[in-house]
C-alpha cells in the first residue's frame, strides 16, 4: 500500500471495488469507491473500462512531470459495446 498523508483518517482498509486489491481506507478513498461504482451500477460503464491509480508523465518547462490520475475511463470506439 501506498504511503498516506498525515492529514488523511485511516479507518483501517477496504476492498478496491474495480480490482479486488486491498488499499488503505480513508475519506477520499471512500469517494474513489462510491464514484467507481456509480459509473458502473449507474452510468452502465464496464469495470474494464475503468483504470484506478494510473499515472502519466509529460513535459513542462524542460523537465518531465508525471501526475497521478485518480481513476481513468477507456471509451469503446463509436457504435462497438
């Protein structure tokens, strides 16, 4: 598990609802959960459309950044499901 800023309550953990994986239980990862399983329960999206916890890494200002992105969603081409 990743490290957690000391400003974040752990409640212990949960169960990540799109990989199964164990991950540390905080406010913000309680949302990361409820908005996960909207998109799917709700909005119709596949769970395999859905990346957690991924990262990117682009240019700026001469040196490479990479940003965390809290939960990715992959768009099927038009008119496939």
């Amino acid at each position: 598990m990743s490290e957690i800023p000391t400003h974040h309550f752990v409640y212990g953990t949960l169960e990540d609802f799109i990989t199964g994986e164990e991950l540390t239980d905080t406010d913000d990862e309680r949302i990361r959960q409820d908005l996960a399983r909207m998109m799917v329960e709700k909005l119709g999206y596949e769970k395999d459309d859905l990346e957690p916890r991924c990262s990117i890494e682009t240019l700026f200002s001469t040196q490479f950044v990479r940003s965390n992105i809290e939960l990715a969603v992959s768009l099927k081409e038009l008119g496939k499901k």
